[in-house]
C-alpha cells in the first residue's frame, strides 16, 4: 500500500513536470516567434523610412 502510493505520487509529480516543460517550451517558442516577427516589422520599417529619406 505505501508503495503503491509513493509511486502514483511519483507519476503524478512526473506528468506535471513533464507538462510545464511542454507547456514553457511552448511559451517560450511563442515568445521567439512574435519578437523574430517584431524585429522583421521594425527593420523594414527602418529601411522604408531611410529609402523615403534618400
């Protein structure tokens, strides 16, 4: 009996951290993504503002 639960709360506390690894490799992904795309915005719109300006 206690075996058996120490080791559902093993899996539990395993399923979480697996979870939240997914879960902030996501967000993080997410982050990476929308700041690349932030970046690229602001680039061109600094070339467009610098061709205008010649």
């Amino acid at each position: 009996m206690e075996f058996k639960s120490f080791s559902s709360i093993f899996s539990y506390i395993f399923i979480f951290f697996v979870t939240t690894v997914k879960f902030k490799w996501l967000h993080f992904k997410f982050i990476y993504y929308h700041s690349l795309i932030i970046i690229k915005s602001f680039f061109l719109i600094i070339c467009y503002k610098s061709y205008k300006i010649i």
